[in-house]
C-alpha cells in the first residue's frame, strides 16, 4: 500500500494547477481519495467528522443493487434457455455465466462513458468527481432491456449525465434522476428496440420460441388481456424484463440494506408501495377488463414497481426532500405508476414516467411544506413588525 | 411553573476521555490573554500600550462601535504584548501578572438594592459585559436594550463538557448574588434550564428565577433550543443568554467589589494522560497546564472548548472567552487505505452505515481528519435529526447561501446560532461548513438589518 501511496504523493505536484499534467487532475484526485482517505484535517467549525462520507453512502447503495443485478443475470439466462426449451438440461451456472456475458458489456459502457464525461466536466469546473456515478452507472444497465445495442446504452448515458445532470450544476443539482433520463431517452427517442415482446429477452439463435414463452412482460400481456400471472416467478424475478427489476426478492435484499444502514429513504419506499398498493385495489374494485382485475399485490411484483420504489424514488437529490414531501411524493409515485400502466395501453410501464413526473414536482412539494413550516413558526412567535 | 421537555433530536458523540471528578489546582501561568476574536463583528480598539501596568479590572481594549463596552483585565500586572495576525488585526492582549494583586474598586453592594441603571453601569465597567450574550445573532449585547428575558443553561451537553454541579457547587452565594442583578436588567423573567440530574443540585436551589426541564441528548443543554422551547424569538424580540460562570463573576464583584475571574475547567480529551479539572483564571496560557499532562504519541490539536465549537490553539495560547474546557484529540493527519470501504468496526459513527453501530456503550477515541471531501447537498432529511426545533436547517443554509435575508428570517435565523447546528456539521455526508455558512448569514443579516 505504501508504494501505491508514495506514486500517488509523487505524481500529486505534476497535476497541480499550471504543471503539465494539469488536465489529468480530476482523475490523479478521484483514484487518489478512492484509494485513501486523505489527510486533511478540519480547519474550521467542528474539529470531528464522522466518518460517512459520499463515498461510503454510494458504495452501500452500489452494495444493496447487486442481489438485483445478480438475479437479473441468471434471469437472462433463464430466460434465453427456457426461449429455447431447454431449462431443464441447462445447469445454473451455465444460465448465470449466460447472463453475466450479456450483461458484463453493458455496465462496462455504462461506466466507461460515464465515468468519462464525470472526469472531464470536474476536470472543467475545478471539482473533486462526485461519486453519484457510481450509482446511476450501475442502475442504468438494470434499466435496460437485455437487446439494446451497446451503442444505445452509450449514447443514452451521455444523454443522461450531460443533460440529466451537469447541465444542473452535477450531482446534487439535478431535477430528475439520470438513470431514468437514460430509460426515457431511449424509450422516446428509439421506441422500436425499447418495446415490444422481442427485447426482453435474449434470443440470438432461438428459431422459435418454445411452447410457453412469448417473450412479453407481464404488463403487455396484461394489456393484452392475457392475465396469468406466475406470482411465485414474478417474485423470484423469473420473467421477462429489464436487466435488474425482475426480481422482487432480491430488490427487497437491497432495500433491507438501504434502510439498515439508514442510507435509502424508508418513508418513500413505503409511501410507493402504499400509493400502488391504493390505486391496485381501486382499479381491482372498478375493474371494466382482466387488467384491471389482477390482484393490486400482483401489481406491485410485476414490472419495475419495486425496482423503481427502492432504487429509484428514494434517489435523495431528485425526490423531495422533506419529511412529510416524501410521503406525499412517493404515494403519488405509486398511485401515478399504476395508473400509466393500467389505464395506458401505450406505455406498458408506468413506473419511469411517474418518477420522473413526481421528480418534476418533488420541488413544489417541497415548496409547501416549507411555507407550512414558515406559517407554523410564524405564528409560534409573531414577527411584529 | 417548571415544565419538563423531553427533546428526542439530538446526539451523544461518545468520546474517550471524559474528565473524572478530581479538583487540582492549575500551574500559576506565566500571561494572560485576551483575545478579541472570541467576539464574531468585534472591532477591538486598544485603551492600553505595551508595557503599561495595570490592575485586575482595568480595560484592556473597547468596543469601536460601542465603547462602553470594557474588556478589562483578569490580574495586576503589565501588559506584555499586543499580538497581531494578518492586516494587523489584534489576536490577543497579553498581560504578565506581577503577583501583587491589586484590584481596581468597584461598587460592594447588594444588586437588590441598585437601580437597573447602576447595575448596567457596574458590569459595563468592570468588563463583565461581554459575557452577556444576546439572540438573536450570538453577539455582545447591547447596553441600552432591554431584553424580554434573560435564559440560562445550567448544563453542557456538549461532548466531554465539564459538570456543571462539580464546577460550581460551591458558589451557591455568587450565583444568587449573580442572578439578582440580571433580573434587575429584564421585565422579563430569568429562565433557568435543568438538566433532569440537576433535581437537587446548586441550580434548583436559587431563588427568583423560573426553571425548567430539558431532557435528551446534545444540543438539549444549548441555550439556543432552550429558548426555542421556553420562549421563541420573534422578529425584534431581544433575549439575553449567559453561562453560569459569568453569573458567578458579577455575584463575586457585587459581593467584594472586586473582579475575581478565577474559575474551574476541565482538561478532557483521549490523548490527555489522566482528564480531570483543574482551578485556574480566566485567560490563562495553556503552556504551563499542558505540558507533561497529554500523551504525545501523535500529533496532537488542542481545542479550548469543545470538539463541536472550540477553537483550534497552539499549547502555547490562551484558554476562550467563554470556554470552560480543554479538548485534545489526535490530528489524525495520515492517510487511510480504503478507509471509507472498511466494515467500519471501530468507526463511531451518527449514521448506521458503519458496525459500530453494534456497540452502543462503548467510548471512541475520534480525530479532526474529514474523513472525506466537500460535496454538494446530496442527503436529505439529515440535520433534522441533530436539532430539536422547528427548524429546517438545510433551507435555511441554502437561503444563507443565496444570501436571501426574507427566507433567512422566515426560516429561523433568529433563533440559532452556530452550535445549534454544529452537530448537522459533524454529522454532514457532504462535510458541509455549517457554522462558517450560519456566520457568514448572520453578519449578512446584522448588516441588512442593523
């Protein structure tokens, strides 16, 4: 360690402002304070800090993702076996190694790109590269369905951390969450390889598909009428979908991590699945077409519900960030995703839209419970004046 | 009536080090010193040069803006040095005490008998006006205000702070004679605030004032949110705050007519051999009081004051204004492979991100390192947890930060000061400079607003 150190020391002088390998500062520091918590002492206000810093809250969220991501990969695999009819002379390894291969090259552009643009817009602005990408460029893949082309998944990053988010000043700054940037770029700007029942699962090689698989999600079977759902496999995460949300188990493996450390928002989590969980049984009372009959639980195991619940919905910088906000946003979360997905046969997902639209109005939340603060104080002491 | 809080915001730092309950008297200190910087807005002018003798309770230097303001001497002697930083700016006045104790007269008086103006005139010139504090703002109050009542915490919260009962069980007189005079300079009422230890001790036992009940972890024994409880600030509302040591220096001068600022504090702190009080003056140079008594295996930060709020000083400096407590901890100046990675077993820790969270008694030995870099506002819902008020700190630093003074009013800017939030500092994913930021909108809102 101590070599690795004395590089890092070493080299620190050649990236300084007005040395030569200036341009190469935001990366020297990033691998730097990766590698060692530094040796800067407080110079002001309190002379002990704890120990969490954005580093740690990332890596635990980095941590709570990968039982999704794992599952997802054995899902792929699955998935491709059970396409081809043969599930039961495939071993799981050989399903799990299948899905890692797919799925490897996918994060591995994810990050790269990323990563890049990260590197370059602190390496502009004069900032230490803030660690909210190791978060979305991670969760970006898991959003994706296992056939989009790479380049796709390159270009919808950029998109992403470009427009979702330094554009706003970098992480902390941004309105919407730059994962579901990424999704929505896609999903409206190449609608052909986004949708359909021919992306979710791959199928290079598969003539025909054996009897059984039709390779739709649930939501457009649902739309289309067709309505037996496997809950058992819906909730292991054995059904066709995007790379990480099938698997209601393992997002809930991650969302036992997110709220034993305290790092994820449990009010948000809880608030979505009550909003889905209200609008599911409205819709089960009201129901005019088998759709709208399945069970509401059903709803929320199906699909990227939990996955957007968990992960997505308590992003702590796109979602509104007061106590009672957070109820409010994530009911709403809920109540809209189920909505968009039951009653809009054009959009057979309504998790992403109603995220990024209660991302839209987290502020204005926000902006009335704050002024509910104000009066109440207000009237506490009286500002005579 | 007393009423009893019961605040559930807050948090108990567990440092090592806590000072035992033994009373030593401190090594006479070769200076003493004023320093001007304690007072955030003070523009100090000196009333004295270097080389003049003086006596205890003269003036060393004034309020440029207020000039009744007196800081005076705590001992006879010469005053050694006037030591300057940057633009000249004065950092400490230094007095050598010359051993003769000579006190300058004031009034011998029983303060139930004085008029409110004599009482104003006997602290503005014996120097024991600065003491009192005024919020909103934190700052040196002003002479000629009336304030609507005046609040005392009789508990520090703050990590290793001294007990309060132990430094001045003793001084039960003082203290009365103390409290006697303040309620001369209010129509209000003198709040007193218990923590529920102090049942029986030397506070529940003083007459004419009203106390109540805090209880709960830090900041519950800050002033601040003492008041935000007992009687909230409004817009042009004046409350005063002082610390009970203060109290006993005005009961001591009304009682002799002298300025006796000698007081009790606490060398507390990991890397201090053995923590425990010592019986010194107000002033002192640590030097003297240091030196033999901490471990020296690291490098070392002296704080005088707490971990929260003290300020950093060299072994060779002065004790604060107002501290009653000493605090070394390690610098903690090295680098940690992959330290924000680690399982975190022996990481203490006001979030549960870390395993040290399993061990809910045990006392860790913390160092002022940042273990991380500044970022944005990225978590929300954290510095709520660390203040008991109705109080949204993150908006109000962000209306601070955008220097927006009707938002920094409607969101309470009036009713903390910096060590109601040092805690969300401590406590900040994004190591955020909470205090330097509440300052910083603070001296916007004096100069706005007057």
């Amino acid at each position: 360690m101590k070599a690795l150190r004395n590089f890092f020391e070493k080299t620190k002088p050649y990236v300084q402002k007005g040395a030569k390998y200036h341009w190469l500062h935001s990366t020297h520091d990033a691998f730097f304070t990766l590698a060692f918590v530094q040796k800067d002492t407080s110079k002001s206000g309190t002379h002990i800090h704890d120990y969490i810093d954005m580093k740690r809250t990332m890596g635990l969220v980095v941590l709570s993702v990968i039982p999704a991501l794992l599952m997802g990969m054995y899902n792929i695999g699955y998935q491709h076996y059970g396409a081809l009819g043969q599930l039961a002379t495939t071993g799981f390894w050989s399903m799990f190694l299948f899905g890692l291969l797919k799925v490897l090259p996918v994060i591995i552009v994810s990050y790269v790109v990323g990563l890049s643009i990260e590197f370059i817009f602190a390496q502009f602005r004069g900032h230490e590269v803030n660690e909210g990408f190791l978060v979305t460029g991670i969760l970006i893949p898991m959003v994706m369905p296992i056939n989009t082309p790479l380049w796709m998944v390159g270009v919808a990053t950029a998109f992403s951390v470009i427009f979702g988010k330094e554009i706003f000043g970098g992480t902390g700054m941004n309105i919407w969450n730059p994962a579901l940037v990424a999704r929505a770029f896609l999903f409206f700007a190449y609608p052909a390889e986004m949708s359909g029942d021919s992306v979710w699962i791959s199928a290079d090689g598969v003539q025909k598909m054996a009897d059984g698989f039709t390779g739709a999600t649930p939501m457009a079977e649902g739309v289309a009428g067709h309505t037996s759902i496997n809950a058992w496999h819906a909730f292991v995460g054995l059904i066709p979908g995007s790379i990480g949300e099938t698997s209601t188990l393992a997002i809930l493996i991650g969302a036992a991590i997110l709220i034993i450390t305290g790092i994820g928002s449990w009010r948000i989590m809880l608030a979505t699945v009550l909003g889905g969980s209200f609008m599911g049984i409205l819709l089960n009372i009201f129901a005019v077409n088998p759709f709208m009959a399945i069970p509401f639980w059903q709803q929320l195991i199906i699909g990227g519900f939990a996955f957007g619940a968990i992960f997505m919905a308590t992003d702590p910088v796109s979602a509104a960030q007061t106590t009672k906000g957070k109820w409010i946003y994530g009911f709403l979360i809920g109540v809209l995703a189920i909505l968009i997905r039951v009653l809009n046969p054009a959009y057979p997902e309504g998790m992403m839209l109603a995220i990024l639209l209660m991302n839209t109005f987290a502020p204005l939340i926000d902006h009335y419970v704050v002024q509910g603060n104000i009066k109440r104080r207000l009237k506490r002491a009286p500002q005579s004046a | 009536m007393s009423k009893h809080f019961k605040l559930k915001r807050g948090f108990n730092i567990r440092l090592k080090g806590a000072a035992e309950a033994v009373l030593e008297d401190a090594p006479a200190p070769k200076t003493v010193a004023l320093k001007p910087t304690d007072f955030p807005g003070l523009t100090p002018k000196l009333s004295v040069k270097a080389d003049t003798q003086i006596k205890a309770g003269e003036a060393l230097f004034f309020d440029k803006y207020n000039p009744e303001i007196l800081f005076t001497s705590p001992t006879s002697g010469t005053v050694s040095a006037v030591n300057r930083g940057e633009r000249r700016k004065i950092l400490e006045i230094v007095v050598e005490p010359d051993g003769k104790k000579e006190f300058v007269e004031f009034t011998k008086a029983d303060p139930s008998k004085l008029s409110r103006d004599e009482i104003r005139e006997q602290l503005l010139s014996s120097g024991l006006w600065p003491f009192i504090k005024q919020r909103p703002y934190g700052i040196i109050a002003k002479p000629n205000v009336v304030p609507k009542h005046i609040v005392i915490s009789a508990f520090d919260s703050a990590p290793l702070a001294p007990d309060y009962e132990f430094l001045f069980s003793k001084e039960k007189s003082a203290l009365q004679t103390g409290i006697n005079a303040l309620a001369k300079l209010t129509d209000g009422q003198v709040y007193v605030g218990l923590s529920p230890e102090q049942s029986s001790g030397v506070f529940a036992s003083l007459k004419n004032i009203e106390t109540n009940t805090f209880e709960g972890p830090h900041p519950a024994g800050n002033v601040g949110i003492q008041i935000s409880k007992v009687c909230p600030i409004g817009k042009q509302d004046t409350i005063w705050t002082i610390n009970p040591q203060a109290i006993i220096y005005i009961g001591r001068l009304f009682e002799t007519g002298k300025l006796d600022l000698s007081k009790i504090i606490a060398l507390a702190g990991s890397e201090v051999k053995a923590p425990k009080y010592y019986k010194t003056i107000h002033g002192t140079q640590l030097d003297s009081l240091l030196k033999g008594r901490t471990k020296t295996e690291t490098h070392e930060r002296v704080i005088s004051g707490n971990v929260l709020t003290g300020a950093k000083v060299d072994a060779d400096n002065y004790l604060g204004y107002f501290d009653q407590q000493i605090t070394v901890i390690p610098e903690g100046d090295d680098y940690e492979f992959m330290g924000w990675a680690a399982p975190g077993v022996d990481k203490f820790s006001a979030s549960k991100a870390f395993f040290a969270k399993l061990f809910p008694k045990k006392e860790y030995v913390l160092d002022a390192n940042l273990n991380g870099g500044e970022r944005a506002f990225v978590i929300s819902g954290q510095y709520e947890k660390f203040l008991p008020m109705d109080v949204l700190p993150v908006y109000l630093l962000k209306a601070i930060l955008v220097n927006n003074i009707d938002k920094m009013e409607q969101l309470g800017i009036y009713e903390v000061i910096e060590e109601d939030l040092a805690l969300c500092e401590y406590a900040c994913t994004s190591k955020i400079k909470v205090q330097d930021i509440l300052r910083e909108g603070i001296n916007s809102m004096i100069k706005e607003l007057g």
